[in-house]
C-alpha cells in the first residue's frame, strides 16, 4: 500500500510563493512519473504538473506554466511544486498523485491515469 503525504499549504497574499512537498512511502517511488492536481470549490480537479520517473521531463498546464516548478528527489521519496507568483485563481486544495505503471513514458493529465493520492493541502491566495 503506497501513502503519500502532502505539506505546505496555507494562506498567502498574491505574489507571495509557496512550496508544497508530497512525501511517499515505499521503496518503488522512483520508478514512477507523479502528478500534481488541484480542486477548487465547486470545480472539476484538473491537472497542474507532472515529472517523469527519474525526474528529467516536467509537463505543466498552460494556467501555471512559467509559475509552478515540479520536482523531485527519489532518495528522499518525495516531489515537489514551487509555486510563485501565486494568484487568487490558484486557490484550490492541492493533491499530488502516483502515475499508474511503472517507467511510463509521456504524459497524461487524467486523473484516472493516477493510482493513489495523498489527502490534499489547502492554498488559499488572497487577493
């Protein structure tokens, strides 16, 4: 069973930055792509960034691309996102998630295509 844990969340006024850790247990961590998602009230969760399993490819949505930075340190089980420049519209509660498949090459912004979740951090931006 593969946990992971997020950390980092809290209230921040725009243009402040945050960074959000997501630590996983297991030792297979480094043999998948992990994701970023976010969910705001009332809204869909939608994709924010993922990174490859060994760390050298990093996909972002177009709504936080030049903002957020993912990353990753496999000795340490854990992935990361940078967030700065935050705006309003970045309030959501943050969730990071585990690829489905083990070496998987690409990209994919569907949540379905992620098998295990953490419990979510909160970030609320203020305006």
């Amino acid at each position: 069973q593969v946990q992971l844990v997020e950390s980092g969340g809290g209230l921040v006024q725009a243009g402040g930055s945050l960074r959000l850790s997501c630590a996983a247990s297991g030792r297979t961590f480094s043999s998948y792509a992990m994701g970023w998602f976010r969910q705001a009230p009332g809204k869909d969760r939608e994709f924010v960034a993922a990174i490859s399993w060994r760390g050298g490819t990093t996909y972002y949505a177009d709504s936080v691309k030049g903002r957020f930075t993912i990353s990753r340190d496999n000795a340490k089980n854990t992935v990361y996102l940078q967030m700065n420049s935050l705006k309003p519209e970045d309030t959501a509660d943050y969730y990071c998630a585990r690829r489905a498949g083990v070496y998987t090459i690409g990209s994919t912004n569907t949540p379905r295509e992620y098998d295990y979740w953490g419990q979510g951090t909160q970030v609320t931006v203020s305006s």
